[in-house]
C-alpha cells in the first residue's frame, strides 16, 4: 500500500493533482479546496490510500493524517465509494463530519452533492460509536474549530461550500486563530 508520496506538483485540476516522484507522475485524486490551492512546480507531501478495482488503481491524497483516516473510515459505510467520501471531504471540514457523526445530525451532510437522509443516517450509524470511542468530551469540545465558524459565516454571506472550502485552505497557514482576521483573509480570496 502506499501510505504517502512526496514530490512536486507538475499539474492539476479541479479534483487530481499530478505528483511526479522519482520521475514518475502519479494522478492523485484530492479534495477540492486542495486542487484548487496548491501551486504548479511546487514540492507537496499527501498521506494517501490506494484503491484496488479490478480494472483500475486509483490513489487518494490528503494533506492531514486525519483526513486520510476519516476517507479510510467513509469508504467502509456500505453504500459510500472512494468518489463519494472525497466528495464528503471537499464539500464539507472534517471538524464539522465528527461533529455531524457523533452529535447524530444527518441534515448536515445535505450540503454534499449525491448524499441523501438514507445515506446520511447509514453513514451515522455505521461511524457513531467509533468516532466517539476516539474522542473524550474535552477533545471533542476542541472540535468546534475556528475553521467550522468560519465556514458558517462565509455560507451565511451565500457562498457555497465549495467556494467557502476554498478560500479557507487559501488562508495562509501561520495566521491566528482569530475569527475576524481568518474571515478578512477568506474575503480577500473573493475578492482577487
């Protein structure tokens, strides 16, 4: 299995990125907000989950350990593919998904496109109890992040997802955690 790649990204679109390594280009199917972000000719490491059909090997990159473990734990609920929990993981932050699960809220993943009540119930119940096995109540509380708030505000001014998504991975990554600033930032992404 390959767990990871390091390497420089040599092209992308709105849901791949071409990672060449060792002078070999892998596609590597990422979260949107991910696609849309990072910069061609520019080194980027992804913890990544092979997935084995039997005409096709297709890879999935994450920026995070934990959103490679959330997509490994998606693609096990009966009914959701590798496409599907992708799609999860770009429409909605993985703050808000544990969120979702373990306070038992399927209306929440009405925003992801191809998720319906049914899906959305199965996915809760199947991840319930292990997502809560996790996480202790002062880790969970941690869980309500700047990130999640400022997802909020920017859908309440009437971006979508997707767009939200993508101007909050366009904040740089040593800005504070203030919500005034990261919302300001977010705006200005908008506005270039």
């Amino acid at each position: 299995m390959i767990s990871s790649i390091k390497g420089e990204v040599i092209s992308s679109d709105d849901h791949s990125l071409v990672v060449q390594n060792g002078g070999i280009g892998l596609r590597v199917f990422v979260p949107a907000a991910l696609a849309a972000s990072v910069e061609i000719n520019r080194p980027i490491t992804l913890f990544t989950h092979l997935v084995v059909r039997e005409d096709n090997l297709s890879l999935y990159g994450f920026e995070k350990i934990e959103e490679r473990d959330l997509f490994n734990e998606l693609i096990k609920v009966s009914g959701i593919g590798p496409k599907i929990a992708l799609s999860i993981l770009s429409t909605l932050p993985v703050p808000l998904i544990y969120q979702a699960v373990i306070n038992e809220k399927p209306e929440i993943f009405n925003r992801v496109p191809g998720i319906g009540l049914k899906t959305a119930q199965k996915m809760i119940i199947t991840l319930h109890d292990k997502l809560k096995a996790e996480y202790s109540e002062d880790e969970f509380a941690g869980l309500q992040t700047i990130e999640v708030e400022l997802l909020d505000a920017l859908t309440g001014l009437g971006y979508s997802v997707v767009e939200a998504q993508t101007a909050i991975q366009s904040i740089p990554r040593n800005t504070p955690d203030d919500l005034e600033e990261r919302l300001r930032l977010a705006l200005q992404y908008f506005m270039s």
